[in-house]
C-alpha cells in the first residue's frame, strides 16, 4: 500500500516529534505525559508557535506499531496527541493500539476537521483562524481558550454555549502576550467562575 493510502487509514502518521516531558497546560498540568505531535496544520494561527509543523511532508512518515514502540520505553502511562493539528489524521488506529496497550489517551485539537479516535480527555482549543467541525463540540471535555486579543473572552463565551455541560472551561494568556492580558484573565475568572486560568507552565519550567 502506498504511504498515502497509510496514512488515509490512519495506520502510518507523519510525526514531527515524539518526546517525554510534564504535560504543562489545562486539566493535566503537572502530569508526565509522552507526547506525540503530528505533523501538518491548515489552520495557520499567526501567533503559531510550531509553525514548523504546518507541512505534514516534511516529517517521516512512522507507523503506528513504531510510534507505540517508542511509548512503551517510558513509564508514563499518559500519551498526550498534538500537532499540527492531528484531527486531519483518523486517529481511531493509533488510540485502538495505545488503549489496548494501557496507555490513557489525551488529545490537544483546534477541532478544525471531524472527530476520530478513542480518548479519554479531549482538550478542544479552538482557534478564529479556522472554524472548528461540528463534531468536536460533543467530544470536548475542556474548552481552552488561548487569549491573545480582548475579543477572545466573547469568543470563548460563545463556544462555551456549544460545549456540553460537563466540559470544563479554560482561559490562558499567549506566551507573548501574558504581561498584558493575564491580569485580565484573573479579573475574568474572578467574575466569571465557571473559567479557570491555564498557563504554559512547561514555560517557566523551561522543558519541552
Ligand atoms: S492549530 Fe496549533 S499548530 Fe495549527 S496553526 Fe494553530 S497553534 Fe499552530
């Protein structure tokens, strides 16, 4: 089969990196977690900060026995999938294998393309760069919303009202921008308490 076709059926993924460290925002900050990050992204934010990512071809193309071959050398039993964004692959081979393997399974998504796979969290931050797909709304357990601009807020607001009941709901700064809006986003969650403040604490920490 061609790698094309592969990667069609979600057996074989472009992978940009893959690498243990401490899962540092949202619900799991503080959690060592195995990361992996898909390569490809057309959603093109412009405060990107993996821009290298966005080309799906430039990464190799490994299969999914290789990519939990890797997993399976670490302790940790939290496998954290990001890009990119990976909801442009079908994610239902790859989260199939990691569950009947043990692992938990974690996925960061924009949301901009159908859901797929298996997950036990699903961290939806979407983005105004790209809509998100209809389908993500049902699978989200936790809105996270990155604040770059004061319309932010009445954008989180609004994919708030999309979410279910139980998903919880997530405010952070962009790194660049903290200074500015994080006294901001503390003065919104004091008046608004059903947010939460999330921050790249892998930042402070200085880890991957
Ligand atoms: S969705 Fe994520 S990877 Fe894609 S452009 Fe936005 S921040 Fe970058």
């Amino acid at each position: 089969m061609k790698t094309k076709e592969l990667i069609a059926k979600g057996v074989s993924l472009p992978v940009m990196e893959a690498f243990y460290t401490i899962q540092g925002e949202g619900r799991f900050t503080g959690h060592p977690a195995y990361f992996i990050r898909l390569g490809g992204c057309d959603v093109g934010c412009v405060w990107c900060d993996v821009k290298e990512s966005w080309e799906a071809g430039k990464w190799p193309v490994l299969s999914i026995e290789e990519i939990v071959a890797e997993v399976e050398k670490y302790p940790g039993k939290l496998v954290v999938i990001t890009g990119g964004e990976p909801l442009m692959y079908d994610l239902g081979p790859l989260t199939a294998l990691l569950k009947q393997k043990g692992f938990s399974t974690n996925i960061e998504t924009s949301g901009a393309h159908p859901f797929s796979g298996d997950f036990d969290w699903v961290c939806f931050s979407p983005k105004k760069f790209k809509a998100p797909h209809p389908s993500i709304y049902d699978h989200a357990d936790e809105l996270k919303v990155v604040v770059f601009h004061a319309s932010d807020f009445d954008f989180a607001e609004n994919h708030a009202l999309k979410v279910k009941k139980s998903c919880e709901l997530r405010l952070q700064p962009e790194w660049s921008k903290a200074e500015k809006f994080t006294p901001l986003i503390i003065n919104y969650s004091k008046n608004h308490p059903n947010w939460k403040i999330s921050l790249q604490t892998h930042k402070f920490m200085d880890i991957p």
